[in-house]
C-alpha cells in the first residue's frame, strides 16, 4: 500500500455515512478514517466545547492535519498545521517513506494551540542528532490554514515530544530517546517563546520491556503524575503502558495491570493498537484515542492504513484508568449530541 493510496481512500472516506444516534452511547470505529495515524486529542471548552486531534502525516503536504468535532464521531479536517513550503522546506529532501512527520501532539493553553513534532530523517543512524528535527507551531485559530506559525526548533534528541505545563507554569516537554542508543523516555523543560530547553536531560522511564518505548504523553491527577506511552512497535505487539510518579521527574512506578490497551495476541480485526492519548469531555467522562490497522490476526492487507479509533475510559479518583478494548462497535459514554457545525473548508472524515 502506497502513501498515496492511503490518502485517496482517507478522501473518500469522508462520503461515507453516520452511524451514530444523538445522545447514543453506540458508535463504530474507526472515528477519523483513513491514515491518520499517532492520534493526539484535546477538549477545548473554549472553543465551544469543541475537540481537537493531531495526527502524524510523514512525507504528505500539506501536513499535521488538525481534525475538529463537536461530538466525538463527525471530525471536519479544518486546517493543516504545516501547510506552507517556507515553514518546512527540509521536508522535501526527506528520504524514505518512513521519514518527515512523526508523533504530533496538540495541546492548548490560555488561548493557544500548540503542535509539537518531530521532522526525521529515517536515513540517517539513529546515533546521528541531525536525524531528529523537533519543533512546535503555534496558533490561536486553528480553523484558519494561515495562522499557525513558522516553526520553533528545539534541541532535543529523539522525537513524539509532548508538553506538560506543570503548577507553577514550568513546561516539561518528554520524549522517546534513540532504539539504537539507550530507548526509554527522557524528559527536559521547554521556552515556548524561544525554543531554549534545560541544560540537562534524564529519563524518567523505561516502560515494562517491549520494543520502542514512545509517543509519551504526560497526566496529572489526583496528586499524580501519570505517564502514559507506547511499546512493542507498531506492527501487532502495539500497545499502550502507563506509570506514575509524586514528582513530574519520577520515579516512575508501572501499574501492575500493564499493558492498559492492546489487541496484541487476539482475533481481532482491530489490531496494532496503541500511541494513544486521553481527554475528557463537558460532561469530565474520560476518552481515548489511539491508532489502529483494520487487519486482522494475520496483519496482511490494511488498505486504509493505520487509522484514529476512540474507546471510552474509565478513571476513578486515586486509581489507574482503565481503557476499554477497541473493536468496531463500542458503547460507553454516553456521546455528545450530533453536530455538525464545525468551522473549515475540509470534509467532514466519519
């Protein structure tokens, strides 16, 4: 399956049908069909309670597509935060098609979306610092193509970074460290306005043991520091593992329930799941996205590419979140009501 195929059949999904009631708990994955892969979501009351999900795009332009909804099923392609030659010029020299865009993360705060990502150059050996190009853009209409900004480059080695803004406002920005290297997550803090990280760099954790620990998304609650990510690559021993520490920098302590979501081992025809994140909706229910290939045990043909899936989550005070498994028809929380109105120019994905 080619990239272009991929992004042919995401375009014509967006003529297929509703398959979701209003005030329904019943919906079908996938939400975002399509190769919308490394899902990252948020829920921004502020703009109308309306939800918002990054995806990876590698070597496609325009790219870090921006998928918006007002309940949970109908998502509108409403910008792409790369969408200008200038911002990225060294995208068109990537080599290999699993080089350019990995592992975008979207986040929002006082009034600013953030994306941040990572540009590789699969061709270079993971040892090689140029082979990591990390970098955010910024905006405060995400409905508008033209305003999300020049990117700002930071130095980290590694790539899926992702923010955290911590109580006193410090941002901690986490990622995955080379395979190659030593793999685990490393962790350091973030100017916003200008790119500057700290002067050093430690790593929080290494995950249980599977291959590639990545995409790190940290979570506070309940007086913890939740640290969510994927191991076991994103062939079909894909999943998602979770610790949590007192302190943002750790010690990490892994959830004795690990790993929270996978389809690994199962017959399925959802599988390769994992690099998820979790948000909540108006009503404060937890729900998670992540990718997912519609392939089947023996992950031959999956013509759609890896795909965004959405499973409710259950999060008890004090306790670790349980994720519930991705099939095709879910129930949980009840969804918000449909709706359709959404600004952009882009089709409506589901």
């Amino acid at each position: 399956m080619t990239r272009l195929t991929s992004l042919l059949l995401s375009a014509l999904a967006c003529l297929l049908p509703v398959h979701v009631k209003a005030w329904n708990s019943t919906y079908y994955n996938p939400v975002i069909p399509g190769f919308h892969p490394d899902p990252s979501c948020i829920f921004v009351p502020e703009e109308d309670n309306t939800f918002f999900c990054a995806s990876s795009s590698f070597n496609a332009f325009p790219g870090i597509p921006i998928h918006a909804s007002k309940d949970l099923i109908n998502w509108r392609l409403v910008s792409n935060a790369l969408n200008r030659p200038e911002q990225l010029p060294t995208l068109a020299i990537t080599n290999k098609s699993t080089s350019g865009i990995w592992g975008s993360t979207v986040r929002y705060r006082e009034g600013t979306f953030y994306v941040l990502t990572t540009l590789v150059f699969d061709d270079q050996p993971e040892t090689n610092s140029s082979r990591w190009d990390n970098m955010f853009f910024t905006s405060r209409n995400p409905y508008s193509f033209a305003s999300w900004s020049q990117p700002v480059h930071f130095n980290f080695t590694g790539y899926d970074t992702s923010p955290f803004w911590d109580s006193d406002g410090t941002v901690h920005v986490t990622g995955s460290h080379p395979w190659e290297v030593t793999p685990g997550i490393t962790q350091t803090t973030l100017d916003l306005a200008t790119g500057e990280v700290g002067a050093s760099y430690q790593y929080i954790w290494n995950g249980t043991g599977g291959e590639a620990p990545e995409g790190p998304h940290i979570y506070w609650r309940d007086g913890y520091y939740y640290l969510m990510i994927a191991e076991g690559g994103t062939g079909l021993n894909h999943m998602e593992t979770i610790a949590r520490a007192r302190e943002v920098g750790g010690l990490y302590e892994s959830n004795p329930a690990n790993p929270i979501l996978t389809n690994a081992n199962t017959s399925e025809y959802f599988q390769t799941v994992g690099h998820a994140d979790l948000f909540q909706d108006a009503e404060g229910n937890w729900w998670g996205v992540a990718l997912s290939t519609r392939s089947g045990p023996d992950y031959t043909v999956f013509p759609m590419g890896r795909e965004t899936v959405l499973y409710p989550v259950t999060w008890e005070e004090g306790e670790w979140p349980v994720l519930q498994p991705v099939q095709g028809e879910m129930s949980g929380w009840h969804l918000p009501k449909t709706n359709f109105d959404v600004p952009g120019e882009g089709c409506v994905a589901s």
